[in-house]
C-alpha cells in the first residue's frame, strides 16, 4: 500500500519529534532506530524509507528541534528568566537540545555538528538583536552580552541537572539568572 505524499510529511515529523524528545532524555547512543519508529509510531523497517541511517536522523533531528526555538524573543533578561527555571531543569525531554546534546554532538557527524553550530549562530543573533533605534545601543556589546548569558545559560542548566542537592542546583539557576539580569542592566545604559 502506497502511502500519500502528506502522509510521508506527517510521519517524517513524527519521527523527527520522537527522537528530539528520545535522544534529548537519553542521549544518541542510549536510543536505537527502533526505539525512535517505535515512540513515532511507526514500524522499525519503514525507518529506511525516511533517513539513509541514523547519523542522518541524528543531524536531521538537529536541524528540526534547533530551528523551532523561541524565534521571536529578544529579551534577554525575560528569555534567561524561562530558561533558568526548575520546570526547564527538570524537563530534559523537551527543554533545550544545546544542554542535552551539546557535548555529545562534539562526537557526531560533520552534519550534526553543523546543524548545532547554525543553531548557536541563530541563537546568538537573536538575542543580539536589541533596539536598534535605542541611542545606547551597541551591537558590539549586545552580541557580547548575548554569547556570555548563553553561555552561561546553557552551562548552568548541565550543572544544575548535575547535582543531586537541590539547593545547589536552584542556587546555579538563580545566581546565573542574577547576574545576567546585572549584565543586561549595564549594556542597556
């Protein structure tokens, strides 16, 4: 039976949100072919039909869940504030792929870690992109401040899913947010 073209496009995406949600919760290695048909849905042999191999998927997942990021936020204090929470801690499934996945993309494919990459060059261009028609703007410093908060960001939400005592891990959110609220504050003047 021959499936339609909308159908292809409809389970392709169900693969793709599979295994964002699969690989973020437990890694690339840790999540096999049919574990991803499997949550999508899907029979383990249609997988071929979809992606050459699972690099493929791997790189493809990428590009997916790295583009479907908060396009239209620019704030950084406001964006930081929802990131450096514990609800977004304690989701690894469908929290942010760069501190699930990053150091684990080191090790992939060149196409894997090209989609990583272009999704930090988008990353830092958004948040960069603060009122232009503002008379203390500098995009020098803007970009400067946005590279700095996400990579303090991303740092601290690993560290904060790290530790076992909560305290420290709430402390390593709060306090990472704190500073880049004092950081925002002085790029702003």
């Amino acid at each position: 039976m021959r499936v339609s073209r909308e159908q292809v496009a409809i389970n392709r995406q169900k693969i793709l949100d599979s295994a964002s949600r699969l690989f973020r919760e437990r890694g690339y290695d840790a999540v096999t072919v049919a574990d991803v048909m499997n949550a999508a849905g899907l029979t383990h042999g249609g997988f071929y039909g979809y992606f050459k191999s699972k690099d493929e998927l791997i790189a493809q997942t990428l590009e997916h869940v790295l583009g479907q990021g908060d396009a239209g936020e620019t704030d950084l204090a406001r964006y930081a504030a929802r990131y450096l929470s514990p609800a977004h801690r304690d989701n690894i499934a469908a929290g942010c792929p760069t501190a699930a996945l990053g150091a684990e993309t080191v090790r992939q494919t060149p196409e894997a870690r090209a989609a990583m990459a272009a999704g930090l060059k988008r990353q830092i261009a958004r948040l960069s992109a603060r009122g232009p028609n503002d008379e203390t703007y500098d995009a020098a410093q803007a970009r400067r401040a946005a590279i700095g908060s996400w990579s303090a960001m991303v740092g601290a939400v690993i560290l904060a899913r790290l530790v076992d005592d909560q305290a420290l891990s709430n402390e390593l959110l709060e306090q990472t947010l704190a500073w880049i609220e004092h950081q925002d504050a002085d790029v702003s003047r």
